[in-house]
C-alpha cells in the first residue's frame, strides 16, 4: 500500500453539488425522473458545463494546470470528467448521497462499481460527524467510511474527505457565531481524531475556513500526526479550505489564513466562485461567454491570493 497523503499544492474547482444545484438554481426539488423530467436534465448538464469552462479558461489565463483539480458528479457531468481526464486535470468524484444528515452511499453496494468505472484520481466523500453526536449514527458513519478508507488506499487512489462539523450540543448552538470563530476548531480535531483512531485514513481533509494561523496549524497539526494501524506515517497528508458559499471576501480572509501554515495545501471553493456568473446566464442566455470569464476571474482570483499568501 502507498504512503498516506498528498502534499502537492491543489487548487480545486468544485460543482458536485446535486440537490443544492437543482434546486438553488432551478428550483427542482427531489430526484431527477428521467422519464418525467427529460427537459430539465439538458440545462444542468449545460450549466456544468459553462462552469468547467470557466475552470478551462483560467487555466488560459495563467492558472498553473498540474496544480488544477475538479470535484464534479457523475450524473451531470460524466462527459466533463472524461475531458478533464484527457486534458491531464486531475478528477474526483463523490460517492455520497446528495443531501443525507447520515452518510450513505450513492449508488448503494456498487459504489466500488462505479469507482471502477469513473477510474477517478481522487474520491470525495463528504460527512457531517461530531464527536456529541447520536453515538450509534457515528459509528455507522465510521464503519462505512473506513470501508472507503480500505478500498481505496488498496487501489492507489486519493481520498478526500469534506468534513462539517456543525453545533451539536444546547451551549454550541447558543454560542452563535462565537462556535465558528471559537469552538468549531476544536471539534474539528475531536472529529479528524476520532475518524482516525477508527481507522479512517483520508490524504485530504477538505475543512471549513478558520479564524486564525493558530487554529489552522493546530488543526492541520492533528490531521498530520501519528501513524495509522498498520504503521503508515501521516506526514504527508493534506488540508484544502472550503468556500461554505460565502462571499469572496471572507473566501479570501480565509485563504489568507490557512496558505502560509505548513499541511494546508489548497482550496476547493465552488459556489463563491460561480453562483452569481451561472444566475446571470439563466437569466440571459447571451451573457454565455461573460459568464465564463467571470468564473474564470473569480476561480483564477482564488488562486492568486493563496499563492500570493503563502510566498509563491
């Protein structure tokens, strides 16, 4: 088996959204019939299509592409994953139920199928676990996520893992804006801890923005730390910053904070990104190319500040 980690730089592209992307730009709620709804699957695979664009163009413009990586699903863009592949981009995908407060598989016992399939350069799951969280429900998550683990460790391909720690406890939930700038760190850890000790080995940990270079090291700290059972160092594994669809200037703020500490490696910021350039496009088909460039100015934008922060 190979070593634990990726500490290249990557800077993702993320559009797997499913559910989140029927329905925010849409307006579909549930899932697609193909029977009843063959009208509505062309504009999203379009809409996807124009953000990958967009990911082409700043790589055009300068964007370094072995650094470049798309996160994007397989039931609308298939055909996006199969160009990247040919371009030399590195793809993911993701294997986890769009929308589920418990993580499940996709495509149920064939998930390994479709791995196979798709021959993916990394798999994303994404999980939201809290160490006061239903204890049964846990460990349901880490028995399936360890199955990922082995499966994937045993085949060469990468493993990042999106990890949302939301406020669990009546004090966290009080706490209000104070448990993300104060308290969601430390869950955080708790979490990466708990997942490891379990068995769980992510190369990439895809984590929600923090505060301060403090918290960033502590975190990514305990994501490098100690070994896994069967003795494979942690070293080398990698952290990469979420957008949470926040605006592009707290986006920033936290792409500042996480470059210059060692173990952050990169960003996979979506929404931020290309939210409003694909609103403006459904509202008017002829700003098709501007929408494009505007994805590529903002994902290109993305790029510069972190490479700007962390010195190169």
């Amino acid at each position: 088996m190979r070593e634990i980690g990726y500490d290249k730089p990557l800077f993702v592209q993320p559009f797997d959204h499913r559910g989140s992307f029927k329905k925010k730009f849409f307006g579909i709620s549930g899932q697609w019939n193909i029977d009843a709804d063959h009208d509505e699957y062309t504009p999203i695979v379009e809409t996807k299509t124009l953000v990958y664009r967009g990911l082409l163009r700043a790589i055009e413009m300068g964007v370094p592409a072995e650094h470049v990586g798309i996160l994007v699903d397989s039931e609308y863009g298939s055909h996006i994953q199969a160009h990247a592949r040919e371009a030399g981009i590195p793809v993911a995908c993701c294997i986890e139920k769009s929308g589920q407060p418990v993580f499940d598989f996709e495509y149920g016992a064939r998930w390994m199928d479709h791995v196979r399939f798709i021959a993916p350069d990394v798999v994303k799951v994404l999980v939201r676990y809290h160490p006061a969280d239903d204890a049964l429900e846990n460990r349901e998550q880490a028995t399936r996520l360890k199955q990922v683990s082995d499966y994937l460790q045993a085949r060469g391909i990468y493993y990042m893992f999106e990890l949302l720690v939301p406020a669990v406890t009546d004090d966290e939930k009080a706490a209000g804006e104070r448990y993300d700038k104060e308290l969601r760190y430390r869950r955080m850890m708790e979490s990466i801890r708990e997942l490891q000790a379990f068995g769980v080995e992510p190369d990439i940990w895809k984590l929600e923005g923090l505060e301060s270079a403090e918290q960033a090291a502590a975190v990514a700290e305990t994501a490098r730390s100690g070994q896994a059972a069967d003795g494979r160092s942690r070293a080398k594994v990698g952290c990469i910053l979420l957008g949470r669809g926040s605006d592009a200037a707290q986006v920033h703020a936290w792409l500042r904070t996480a470059a210059a500490v060692p173990g952050w490696i990169g960003f996979a910021v979506g929404r931020t990104n290309f939210a409003d350039p694909v609103k403006a496009f459904l509202a008017d088909r002829s700003k098709e190319r501007q929408a494009v460039e505007t994805i590529a100015e903002n994902y290109k934008g993305c790029v510069d500040v972190w490479l700007e922060a962390a010195g190169g």
